[in-house]
C-alpha cells in the first residue's frame, strides 16, 4: 500500500509564487524578510514558522483552503474553519443570503461555491432552468454544466458561442488563480460539449455592447440578461470565501417586463 507525497512547505510556496508570478526579491520585500531567507525556506534549508507561512500565503493570495494546506505542509494545524451552511454558527449570514435572493426577484439570483455547484436560488430561477433534464439538476447541480450541457439551456441560448466563450474565460481564471484539479477536470469537460454557434477567442463588444449578454429564447421571445457577482469582503470561513451570489438584471425593457410577468402569474 502506497499512500500519496504531500508536497513540502517550501514546494509548495515556491509553485504558488510561480503561477503569480512573483520574483524572491519582490515578495520578500513585500512579506518583509530577506532574500536568503525565502530562498532557504522555498529549498527546505530553513522551517518556516507558523507566522510565516500566513504571512507569505497572505501576501501571495492563496486561497484560504490553500492556506491551510500550506500550514499542514508545514507541520501545523489549520487555522480557518470550514463551515457548513446549514450550521448554527452561519445562521445570521445564511438568512442574510436568502433575504438577498428574496429581495432580488422578480430577477434570477444563484448562491454557488468555488466549484460552481448550485446551493441557493431564488424562485425567479425558473426562468433561466425551463426544460433542462432533471438529471442535470440532482444535487450537487453544477451552473455551468447546467448552462452549457445539450440537455441543459444550451439549445435556448441564443449567443451560445458568446456566452460559452465567456463562462470559458471566467473558468480558465480561475483555475489560474486556484489551481484546483476539480475544476481543470470541469473545464476539459465543458470544452467537449457540442456546440454549433461559433465561439470567439477573443470577447470583442459588438456595436452597442458594453457586457457580455445572456439571450435567453423563452416562450417565442429572446430575454437579455447581464449578470453581476458578489462575495464576502472579509470571510475568515473556507466556506464563506468561496461563496459567490450571481444576480441577473434584465438588459432590456421587454426582458423585466416578461419577469414581473411571471412573478405575477
């Protein structure tokens, strides 16, 4: 039986300032130690201490689940909770959300985790999720398989290309910033979906443009929607800091119309 290397401190602080591409010199200087000092630590010659390694994953914006495995590497336990949503102690921002859902329809909004799995939505959802295949949105469902999946709401997506070539670039990102194999595994498959439109390399605003639309055909009309995304400024949970809270505003009078419709009906 063979059980899996866990990658020492050092290797691992050395890749992560390798994809942010940060030379010795500068985050030394901006951790405040020297040189020689990152040097020994990045090699093994030196055991960094607990402070140091929060201290260079802070200033290296790692990931706070990343964080904690730096600090595991490091012969230390982790310091940032992992919470579930559903515990006591979340209570006040798990309301807190769901007044923010509430409060944004008759427009869609969606709760999803760092790996794009759907947690929370509110009622206007329906909208967007019309005719996907139930298999598609048994728990854990992922928006973006969602989104893009044949039997999902690629065939009523009007721009396919275009939004694909966007919701690509947003995932390509942030496996940049992550790291996280899920998530290139996630990417590899979103990109062996079919799709007829054309997908441009480039998102290049058409006459008129100033966001990447959603075009939604819907019940013989073609909704237009632009979406925003929030998270927690100063989450200290793994949990909360990967939450986001993707609203969708109507990008044309006839698409809040037919919303209030609906809300209504």
């Amino acid at each position: 039986m063979t059980t899996a290397r866990r990658p020492p401190v050092g290797e691992l602080l050395r890749e992560w300032r390798d994809r942010r591409r940060i030379s010795q010199l500068d985050l030394s200087i901006a951790a405040d130690i020297s040189t020689r000092h990152l040097s020994f630590v990045e090699t093994g010659r030196s055991a960094p201490s607990r402070d140091m390694v929060l201290r260079l994953g802070e200033h290296l914006d790692v990931p706070l689940r990343e964080r904690n495995q730096l600090l595991l590497a490091a012969g230390f336990a982790p310091v940032y909770p992992e919470s579930s949503l559903d515990d006591p102690e979340l209570a006040a921002v798990r309301d807190a959300v769901r007044r923010l859902l509430a409060g944004h329809e008759p427009y869609p909004a969606v709760v999803i985790d760092r790996r794009w799995n759907l947690l929370e939505g509110n009622a206007a959802v329906a909208v967007l999720i019309e005719g996907v295949a139930p298999e598609l949105m048994g728990p854990p469902a992922n928006v973006l398989r969602v989104t893009l999946h044949p039997d999902g709401m690629a065939p009523r997506i009007a721009n396919l290309g275009e939004w694909r070539a966007h919701l690509l670039g947003r995932l390509r990102r942030e496996v940049a910033v992550t790291a996280d194999p899920e998530l290139t595994g996630l990417l590899e498959e979103l990109r062996g979906y079919p799709c007829d439109d054309e997908v441009p390399e480039v998102e290049i605003p058409g006459p008129g443009d100033f966001l990447v639309p959603l075009r939604l055909r819907h019940e013989g009309r073609e909704l237009a929607f632009f979406s925003t995304v929030a998270t927690f400024g100063t989450p200290l949970d793994v949990t909360l800091a990967e939450l986001s809270i993707e609203s969708f505003y109507p990008a044309d009078a006839e698409t809040a119309e037919v919303l209030r419709g609906v809300t209504a009906g």
